[in-house]
C-alpha cells in the first residue's frame, strides 16, 4: 500500500506512488464506482464535480492501515478518523485554483487516488500544483493514471487544481485529521465564540481599545478582542484579561509560557488563530512545545481547550 513513493519539495511537499494499491485491492477500490450511489453535484465555474462519502462502505481495517500508512509518510501525529469521497468529473468539467486550507477541525492531509481507465496525453484532469492563487504558474503535476496517487498536507500555501477533463475521471479523494485539530476542537472554538459580544468584556480594557483601535489595523484589534473574549469565558480574572489583550495588539516575540497566566494567554491566541484564520501547522508545533509540560490539568473550560487543542502525542499512535 503505497509502497514506494516519491516525495516532491516544490511547490510545497507532496508525494506521489504508483500503482497506489495492489491489484486486488484497487480492483475492490474501484468497485465503489461501480454501486448505486448518492451523488452529490457540485456546480459552477470554480469546482465542477460529482461527490459522495463511501467511507462506510470501506473496511475498517483498511482504512486504519491507509491512516497508519499516510502518518508514516506525512510524519504527521494523525487521527484513526478517515473519510473517503468518491468524486467523478464529466468532460468540460475543471477545478479551480485553491488551497483547502484546514480551518478548526478541518483535513490537514490529502490522499487524491485515480482510477481513469486508459487515459492518454491530451484527455485533460491532471492535477496541478501552483506556488500562488493566481496559478499561472504549473510548478508540478500529476496526470490521472489508473492507480497512481497524489498525497500532500494541506495549508493556507496548498495551491492546486484540475484541468478541464475531456474524457469521464473518477478518484477517491481521502482525508485524514491532525491530533491537534480534530472534528471535537472545531466544535469548541465554535462554541468559545458563540454570540460573542465585545461590549460584555471588562471595563477596565476600555482604554486601551480606545487607543488601539484609533492607531492599528482593524483585522489586529478585532483578534485582540477575540483573545480577550477566550479569556474571560475562560473565567480569567480582568488583569489577565486586559494582558491576553495588550499580548495581541503587540505580540512578543515569543509566549510568556513560564507563568500560568502565560499559558492561558498562549492558549486564548491560539484559539483566535482557530477562529479568525485557520490551523497553521508550525505555530501549533511550536506552541505544543511550549506548554506540553505547563497546560492546567484541572477540569477548567481552559484545561480542557488546552487537552483538546494540545493532546498528548509523545505515547500515542494517533488514536484520538
């Protein structure tokens, strides 16, 4: 199972394998296409599709062997969670320029697995990858061969896309969760945030929002307020509060994680991070380092963000 691949640095890491799966199991494989399913269209100029989740219909001990396989070649502390999409492309049909960028709770990594039969030169759907969203350029790409796959990790640079098609294309198109980002961590930072109100946050910011918000940017001063906001539903008192916001307006250069309050101001960033953009895969890292050994361990709304956003990995084969 995706024995032999070939990893690619440019435009950003991705890795490629064929054939993906042995002939036995690309036959079963190819199978689903061959079932009476629920298709889904996607229409539009941008992402021109069919899709359908047929991830019940695949064995689960296959696609805990695929997740153990893809966290071996990402290096990634990935989830057991998998989901496999069945997607077909009608001739005429293209997908745009894009990135996939995982937002909380998002797919971090991608397995794009063909199954084109007799595709030549000139019948279009080649996946391409790009180094801008504009596209122009084609840094690299992967035509649909039957049974080759592409595989990368998504991020906010991830651009890619698929050329018009000329002739009927099927793949399953697999996705996997990072430990730090699974389903579960989406629903919290939703639920932190929910019917928010800035005019509930203490007085005592007022201000310094007053002076922020007169000098800075309005994208900096609205993730500051959203910093203050984790903090106090968080229950932290107004001081921590006021410094979770004064760290966003001018961040250090590096988290105060020696100190308690330095940890739940980390984690109250991080939580903005989760809700304004999306999640950025280094910064985890080094954040994870950071407050491996300082996290609360009590049964706080803020211990368990931090359990959540930050789960113990050193002794785990990605089970959460």
């Amino acid at each position: 199972m995706l024995a032999n691949p070939t990893h690619h640095r440019h435009p950003y890491p991705f890795f490629t394998a064929e054939p993906a799966f042995s002939p036995a199991l690309c036959a079963r494989l190819e199978g689903l296409f061959d079932q009476d399913l629920p298709w889904r269209a996607h229409g539009g100029s941008f992402y021109e599709v069919r899709n359908c989740d047929v991830t019940d219909r695949l064995e689960p001990d296959f696609l805990a062997a695929l997740a153990a396989r893809t966290r071996t070649l990402t290096g990634l502390p990935l989830t057991q969670r998998v989901a496999v999409t069945a997607q077909t492309m009608e001739p005429g049909q293209r997908i745009g320029v894009h990135t996939d960028r995982p937002l909380a709770g998002w797919e971090i990594a991608r397995l794009v697995v063909q199954f084109t039969r007799d595709w030549q030169e000139g019948d279009g759907g080649v996946l391409q990858a790009h180094d801008d969203e504009a596209g122009a350029r084609v840094c690299a790409s992967q035509a649909p061969r039957f049974n080759s796959v592409f595989g990368f990790v998504m991020h906010r640079d991830s651009y890619h896309s698929v050329t018009e098609t000329k002739k009927h294309r099927r793949v399953l198109v697999c996705n996997f969760w990072h430990v730090g980002n699974s389903p579960a961590l989406g629903d919290a930072v939703q639920a932190l945030f929910a019917q928010k109100q800035f005019g509930d946050l203490p007085r005592l910011l007022d201000a310094d929002r007053r002076e922020a918000e007169q000098t800075l940017p309005e994208e900096q001063t609205y993730r500051a307020l959203i910093v203050a906001t984790a903090l106090q539903r968080w229950g932290l008192p107004e001081g921590i509060i006021r410094d979770g916001y004064q760290a966003a307006i001018a961040p250090p250069a590096a988290p105060d994680t020696d100190r308690a309050a330095g940890v739940a101001i980390a984690l109250a960033q991080w939580a903005a991070q989760l809700y304004v953009e999306d999640f950025e895969l280094a910064q985890w890292q080094r954040l994870s380092l950071a407050v491996a050994t300082r996290r609360p361990t009590d049964h706080s709304p803020l211990a368990d963000f931090g359990r959540t956003a930050f789960p113990d990995v050193s002794h785990s084969n990605g089970t959460h």
